[in-house]
C-alpha cells in the first residue's frame, strides 16, 4: 500500500514537472536530451562517484533540501554548527587513528595544517566523549583519494574518536579549490550554461555522538577566491574559516582551530 507521503510527495512532483513542461513548451528532442542525461550519469556512478548526486547539485537540489533540514538559525554564533551537503566523495569505513595523527599520505607539495578543536554539546557546553570524527579532503591536484589512481587507498581520509575533553587534533593539508569532475554529464550541462565548475577549497566532515544528532557538514577557506562562488552553492558563513600561520611545528605550516556544536536528541 502507498505510503501517503510518497503519494504526496510524488502527486506534487508530477504536478510541478508537468507544469514544467508546459510553460516552456519542452520539444521532444529536448525531452530525449534531458534523458540523454540521466542515462548518462546513471551509467558513469558507482560506488566511487555519484555522478546522479553532481547533476542535481550543480542546480543546488542537495543545498536546498540541506537548508530545509537545517531548519535552527544557521549563521548565528549562538547556534549549533551549520550543516552542509554531504556531496558525492565520502567513503564509508575510513582508517580508525590516533589523535595527532597525519591524514596525508605520500604528497609532498601540501600546505601541511594542524587541525583542532573540541566537540561540545552545543546547549550545555560540555565536550561530548566517544564523538566520531569522519574527516576527508582532496590532494592539492583537486582529487579525492578514489578519483587518482596515484594516491594510496584511503588517502586524505581519517575517522577519530575523542576522549572524555573532547578534543581532537589531526594534521591535514589546507585544501585547495578544484573543479567538480566534468567528465560526465554534470560537467557537460555546466559547460553548456557557461558556468564555471569551480567549489571553493574545503574539508568535509561527519561528527557523530551517542545521543546526538550526526552532523554532515563542510569549512571553507576564507581566503579562496572562489568562496563566494561556489558551483554547488553550499558555503555558509559559519562555516568559513581562517588558516594561520603556524611557527614551530616541523610538521604543519599552519593552524586550523574549530569547535563542532553538536545538538543531542
Ligand atoms: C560536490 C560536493 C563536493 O564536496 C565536491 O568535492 C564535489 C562536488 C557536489 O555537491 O556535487
Ligand atoms: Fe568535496
């Protein structure tokens, strides 16, 4: 038996579609092109790459549907740390490390950056124990580790655990902004509209936490040129951050602080 949610949910999609189509008098040719399409990006995803996942963020579905869900006042300072898409790159089952451990494998050419922060519970300030870091981010060649048949399996990617303080440091690369793949339909329709692929540099993030809300979120660089412009539209102001330099540590560049506000149950 239909579920009335999906009865509604797909009564208003048909609706709005057909409405669509109509208003802009849709040619069959343009109708087999759309198709064309999905066929297309259907044919290119796997467990590696959502290319159905790129097609619809590009005209900021995934963003949208974020915003929606996200439904506290984001980009306040008294609020809970903002979420943001989870985008098509993250892989389940990372490496378990230690605390101050490196993510970065085998490149030599990153900005190497100290990361660290607590995870607290954002209503009453307390660091939450056994909080799940789930953290991934691409090489400075703008690939995800899965992407570069150059890169070690499991490159830039790492999940860490917090202790009873929880806090959390672990070195990475300040990230570096990258076009999303265009090899596949996405890339093609963004080439078409003349839009530029580019997504400001950022590191993803899961945190979870018994009790607590899973929070799938990403930080950007301030200083990327494209972080007002961000192909996929995800950026929030929140959740912008500031790189700095870092003196006396022979193994980062720079120092990346950030809390996560988690909200529980
Ligand atoms: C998308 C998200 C990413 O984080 C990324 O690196 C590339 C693409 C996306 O939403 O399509
Ligand atoms: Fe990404």
């Amino acid at each position: 038996k239909a579920s009335p949610r999906l009865r509604k949910v797909m009564g208003s999609l048909t609706r709005h579609l057909h409405d669509f189509c109509r208003e802009n008098e849709i040619t069959i040719d343009e109708y087999m092109a759309a198709l064309d399409m999905i066929n297309a990006a259907g044919k290119m995803s796997d467990a590696k790459r959502n290319e159905g996942q790129l097609l619809t963020d590009i005209i900021g579905l995934e963003s949208l549907v974020d915003e929606i869900t996200f439904t506290l006042a984001d980009d306040a300072a008294d609020a809970p740390t903002a979420t943001a898409i989870l985008g098509p790159f993250w892989r389940k089952d990372a490496p378990l490390r230690k605390m101050g451990e490196t993510i970065v494998f085998g490149i030599e050419d990153g900005d190497n950056t100290l990361m660290h922060g607590k995870v607290v519970d954002f209503n009453t300030g307390k660091p939450i124990e056994n909080a799940e870091l789930d953290v991934w981010h691409t090489a400075p060649n703008g690939l995800y580790e899965q992407q570069d048949p150059n890169q070690v399996d499991m490159n830039l990617r790492g999940r860490f655990m917090t202790g009873a303080d929880g806090l959390y440091d672990f070195y990475c690369l300040r990230p570096t902004s990258y076009p999303i793949p265009l090899d596949g339909p996405a890339g093609k329709l963004l080439g078409m509209l003349d839009r530029h692929p580019m997504r400001p540099a950022h590191i993803h993030f899961i945190i979870s936490a018994p009790g607590y809300k899973p929070l799938v979120t990403q930080i950007f660089d301030r200083r990327d040129k494209h972080i007002d412009n961000d192909s996929v539209f995800a950026v929030k102001d929140s959740l912008v951050v500031d790189f700095t330099p870092k003196e006396g540590d022979a193994k980062a560049e720079f120092d990346l602080a950030y809390d996560f506000k988690l909200v529980s149950y």
